[in-house]
C-alpha cells in the first residue's frame, strides 16, 4: 500500500519493487485490452459508432448548462429531486442532510467514483452512519481499508490469492483462492446489508436529459438492489454525465462496456426514472447529487474534451505506465491517463503537476478511447501550464533556453555538438558511456547511452559538398 | 528509374546527425540510388520536438519558426528519417505556430509536402522493393508517433519483407512504447526502464538477431539497453537495413 505522503517517483519505485501488484496488472490489463479488441469487433463499424459516441458526448458538452436544465425539470416532473454541488463539501453535506434528516443508520452503496473523488464515505462514516460499498470489488478494498485503484476494476490491484486471504482475515472464512467461492462469500454477508439499509448510493453512467432517467450499468446487479431496497435512493452524478435523449444513451452503451471489459452489454443495466409512483417497486424517495467540483471551470479550455469521458477505463489498461504502476502510484482517486489530465484539472491547487509527465506520449491512450480524447494532447497543455506558471524543473526550462539559442544558430549549434562530443569522447567504453552524471545518471543505471559520432551527418554533409568542389 | 524525376530536401533530426550519422548517410544513399535528387539543407539543427514534449513552447516555438524557414526555401518535399520529428512537422507545427500569422501560410505548406521515410518511399515513390539483401532475422519496433501519430503501420514491415534472404519475425507486444519518450526517459527513468525491459526481454523472445525502427530516439533507447544486458542483437534504422546489399 502506497502512502500519501510519498512522492510520486517514490511511489512508482514502490510499485516497481511489487511483485504481487506486477502478477495482478499483467493478468488483468491485458485480458482487457484484447477483450475490447474482440469486444468492438462485435460491432459491424466500430470506428463510426466511437465517431458517433464522441459526437453526442461534444455536442452534449457544448451545452450542458440546457441540457442540465432540462434533466433537472425532467427529474423533478418524475417526482426526483436534484441537488446542486459545487464542490466536495457541498456534495457530502448534502448527503449527511438528506440522511440525518431521515434516520438514516446504514448506508448501502454501488460503485460510483464520484463518490470517491469526495470522500463522502470518510464524511458519512464521520457522521455516524454504517456504509457499506456492494460492488464486489469495492467491497473488498473497503475490508482492506484501500482506494480504488482502477476506474471500473477498483481491486485490479490485488490478486485473487491475496483477496482470499483478505476475506480469511476479516470475514473468519476458510482461505480459498476461487473466485466463485469468494464472491458466494461476499454475497451472502451483503445480502442482509441491501435489506437493512435505509439508504442506498448510487454512481451513475448517463442521466438523460429528455427523461430525468438515470442509466447505471454493473455486472453484479449490486446496483439495481442499491437502488431498489433501500427507502432512499441518493444517485451521485458528474455535471458532464448527462446525455440528451435515450438513442443517444443508446450509442454510449454500445461503447462503454465494449471498451471496458469487452463485452456486449453489461450483465445488468438499470435504468431508473423516479422514485415508486404506485407501484411495489423502487426507493420512495429520489435524489440526484450532480457535481461540479471544477468539472464546469474546463469547459472551453485545453482540456475541456476530458469531460467527453465516460469512464470505461480503457486508456489505463492500454497505458505502458498503468501497466507497469497500477492505480495507486498515481497518489489520486483517477488514475491512468484520464486521471493524469483530469485530477490536475480539477484540483489546480493540488500537487499533482507531475502527473502529466508520466507519460512517454505514446498515444495508446488515444487510440482505445471510445469518444476519441486526445489525452496526449491535453498532458502536453498540461505540462506547459506547468512551465508556464513556474512550477517545473528550472534546470528543465534553463536547458532548453540554451539549446534553442543554439538550435537556432548553426554555427553554434555544430559548436555545441562538438563540445559535448569531446566530453562524452573522455569518457567512452566502445562507443557508449556506461555512467552519466546526475540528473541523467538515471539514464545509465539501465542502459548505455551513445557518444557523439566521430563525423556528425553535418560534417559529412560539408565534406560531400567540398569534395565535389574541388573535382 | 534512371532519370531524375523525384527531388527532395533531406532533414536529418539531430538526433541522427549527432549520434545516428549512418542512418542519415544510408537515407541519402537509398534516396539518390532510388533516382531522388537529394538536397540536404545547411543549417539544419532541431525541429524543437523536445522542448515542445517539456512544454517549453517559446523555446518549441523558436525552433519551429527556424526549421519552417529553412525548409520553405525549397519547394521540394521533406523526408525525415523519424516517425517523431515528421510528425512534430506534420501536426505539431500547425498548433504552436498557430496565433503566428506570419507562419500560418509556412507551415501549411510545409508541412503538407514532408514526408516520414518510409511513408515517402511507399507513398510518393510507390516503392515496394527497394533490392536490397542480407542474411538476417529482422523484428520491427513500430515506433509510437510514426504508428499512431503520423498512423505508418504497413509500409515500414512490407519494405523490410522485400528484403532478399532476410527473414522478418513478429515481435510479441510490437506497438508497445520502448519507454523512450524523449525527456521521458530522464524524468522518469525508473518507469522509463521497466518498460524498456519488457522491449528488451520481447526481442529477445522473437528471435531476431536484428531490431529495425524508424525513430533515431528509439533505438538509441533500445540500443543502450541491449549493450548493457550483453546481448548482440543488432539495431538498424529502417534506412541502413535497407541499404544493405551483402
């Protein structure tokens, strides 16, 4: 477990040095990415519905503030009610109202990372009441007492051997490392929580607009008791969730679970549009938490396309770093790619400027994106925010000042090479140097790094253009 | 193809002129042997793709501003012997230069006639086999910009099948990043090194005795790695192999 009071750089060593962590990521992020590939091959023109998914996520975002309206009357006339967030504090006090309000004891939840990105757990829980994640894997980081540290697989970080131990440990379950066992175990200890709860939370995937429907999709149908059992149902909704109308929450389920997990569908997806209006099912009351938290101050900056996400998690199992880190190194509640744009973005006072750098731009990002995010693109905005406001390296911004004034003169520019060529000449084996000082000492600790050519291709160019002046 | 009718400006990237020289040299001679007159602009130097990767744009921006006049002098096309820097001209430029009315007509043109090596053979030449022949067992590295930015999937592996005796091999885990990144490889060189290793332990396991790439940057990562685990897999730019003639 990685501690917050860690670095970053300190934090990937960590998860370098963890052999566990590298079995769980290597079992699972590439069973994901080769299941998506099969996934949206299911689809007769996978490219054009991505085209399409991104679109209606744009054009959505292009107006939110009608589309939110809209959404909040079409809640409200089902008998909803929606209440507005504009930041983390706002968002669980509402919840702790709403709950002590109504005698509310126990809390039953579905996963929702927006609850995450707030801590209303650590608030409720402050707050007095019992709460219980059901997501399966969220249930078992909360028995561990950890974060999540994927999007939509939030214990992808543990293996199944260290979760049947886990289980062992708190439940007093007899250790097994099948899967199908573990998940009979955590099932039969939630079933009583779904029905002794008085409140369930929820995440949401889209709310549509035209109907006040909100569309959560799980593959566990923990959701649909979160939502159904309980007295009270509180849906925690992001300000950019929203869709206008339910063809287009259509084309979104078409690519979300397809980028997510690889399949079709998800097993269960539950659409719910307002609280029990006579008949013997669903939560008698309902309410919508959408959250701002920064999300609207994006809109119509560098990175405002972040917003587009929808969450399947596919840019963290294609990234080479998540590969190699998993979830927690990156120290916030997203990770991944996205996480890399959006947790700078939304919390510009945080330490979270070097997030953007871990990345070598290689764009897998981008390319399994459903909706297309230009997530390379928004890290490098990024990292010139951050020179820009004068919080990177000086040594970085010092070095590239010089070599620009030497990148733009020629002359100087063949002088520069030399130098360094007569430097890194004093000190080769066969050609490389075998250590470098610091700061680029790191480069060496695992690789050899070349010395200047004997003749640079300038030099060789000049010699060619004498050559044929003399004939 | 004896007669000239192809002519193109050649720029190098600094990254071949100062430690790569052969990959320039092997470019400019599979250029003029495929019947290109070739002009190598003096004065070349960067094209700022490392400072722009920094977000050190007013230095980025500079070097864009130099290398678009140096190249805009010649309407001949642009061929660069690196996914990176061609698409740092390709698409980069048109954004950082983009408030500069002065540069918007300059860029435009440049960067519609520039060309990444192998995207120039196969798509302005139309080459398919260039002749050229050794005894090795080669695996491609898609280099991540060439792939997915300037998006050359194809014509690099079907110039490198032409080759007479080479046998071309899969490399398990190929569009995977070597870890390179540029800057990348300083800043953050722990994580910068595990994913080279996983490179490093996928060429080993395809069997090649020859690594071929198109990014200078690449496989002077690569390289470097391979030298300090002792192993004698050769690495090539996608020039030098196809210049040999064994």
């Amino acid at each position: 477990m990685n501690s917050p009071s860690m670095s970053f750089k300190q934090r990937v060593s960590h998860a370098l040095a963890d052999g566990q962590l590298r079995i769980a990521l290597d079992r699972t992020t590439e069973r994901f990415t080769s299941k998506r590939v099969a996934g949206l091959a299911s689809l007769p023109d996978a490219d054009a519905v991505r085209d399409c998914a991104r679109s209606i996520r744009l054009h959505t975002l292009s107006r939110l503030d009608e589309y939110l309206e809209q959404f909040e009357a079409n809640v409200t006339s089902v008998g909803g009610q929606v209440h507005w967030a504009s930041d983390a504090q706002e968002a669980n006090e509402i919840v702790l109202d709403l709950a002590r309000s109504r005698s509310v004891k126990r809390v039953v939840k579905s996963k929702s990372m927006v609850s995450e990105e707030i801590e209303l757990n650590q608030a409720l829980i402050s707050g007095g009441l019992d709460v219980v994640e059901s997501d399966l894997g969220e249930y078992i980081i909360q028995l561990a007492g950890e974060t999540p540290s994927h999007i939509i697989a939030p214990a992808v970080h543990k293996t199944r051997e260290q979760i049947g131990q886990l289980l062992a440990d708190k439940l007093g379950v007899p250790m097994t490392d099948d899967p199908v066992e573990m998940t009979a175990t955590a099932r039969s200890a939630l079933r009583d929580v779904f029905l002794q709860s008085e409140m369930g939370i929820s995440g949401v995937n889209f709310g549509v607009a035209s109907t006040g429907s909100l569309a959560i999709v799980t593959n566990e149908g923990n959701a649909s008791l979160t939502v159904t059992a309980p007295r009270i149902h509180v849906a925690m909704m992001g300000i950019e969730r929203v869709v206008p109308a339910l063809d287009d929450l259509a084309v979104m389920l078409l690519v979300l679970a397809r980028s997510a997990t690889g399949q079709k569908l998800t097993v269960y997806t539950d659409l719910l549009t307002g609280p029990r209006r006579g008949d013997p099912d669903g939560p008698e009351e309902l309410h919508v938490v959408l959250l701002d938290n920064g999300r609207s101050r994006l809109i119509g900056t560098e990175v405002g396309e972040v917003l587009a996400c929808i969450r399947c998690g596919a840019c963290l199992n294609a990234c080479p770093v998540y590969q190699q880190i998993g979830g927690h190194a990156y120290g916030s509640v997203y990770s991944g790619p996205i996480g890399a744009v959006l947790t700078p973005s939304l919390d510009r006072e945080g330490p979270w400027h070097v997030l953007p750098e871990a990345s070598s731009l290689c764009g897998a990002c981008r390319e399994v994106c459903p909706v297309r995010i230009d997530i390379p693109r928004m890290l490098l905005a990024l990292r010139a925010e951050t020179v820009h406001t004068g919080k990177g390296n000086r040594w970085v911004r010092v070095g590239f000042w010089l070599y620009r004034i030497a990148a733009t003169k020629p002359w100087l520019f063949r002088c520069g090479v030399s130098v360094v060529r007569q430097l890194t000449r004093m000190f080769f084996v066969n050609g490389w140097l075998l250590r470098l000082p610091a700061p680029l000492s790191i480069w060496t600790q695992s690789r050899e790094f070349p010395v200047i050519a004997s003749r640079t291709f300038s030099e060789e160019m000049r010699d060619r253009e004498e050559g044929s002046g003399d004939e | 193809m004896s007669e000239t009718i192809f002519s193109a400006q050649l720029f190098a990237t600094c990254l071949v002129d100062a430690i790569r020289p052969a990959a320039g040299l092997a470019t400019l001679r599979l250029l003029e042997r495929l019947g290109v007159k070739v002009i190598v602009p003096s004065g070349q130097t960067c094209c700022g793709q490392p400072a722009f990767n920094s977000g050190c744009l007013a230095d980025a921006r500079a070097m864009a501003r130099y290398t678009v006049d140096l190249l805009e002098k010649s309407p001949a096309p642009i061929v660069v012997p690196s996914g990176s820097c061609g698409d740092m001209i390709v698409h980069r430029y048109r954004e950082l230069l983009a408030d500069e009315l002065a540069y918007a007509s300059k860029v435009e043109r440049v960067a519609a006639r520039t060309y990444e090596l192998s995207q120039y053979l196969s798509d302005v030449l139309k080459v398919q086999d260039v002749g050229a022949r050794c005894r090795r067992t080669i695996a491609y590295h898609p280099s991540c910009h060439l792939l997915r930015g300037l998006g050359v999937r194809s014509a690099p592996p079907q110039l490198l099948d032409s080759i007479a005796d080479a046998r071309c091999v899969s490399l398990p885990g190929a569009e995977d990043c070597c870890g390179f990144g540029g800057t990348f490889a300083v800043k953050m060189g722990e994580l910068s090194s595990a994913m080279l290793d996983r490179k490093l332990d996928a060429i080993v396991e395809s069997g090649a005795d020859t690594v071929v790439a198109c990014d200078a940057g690449c496989l002077m990562h690569i390289e470097g790695g391979l030298k300090r685990r002792g192993s004698n897999v050769s690495v090539r730019h996608l020039a030098e192999g196809l210049v040999e003639s064994e």
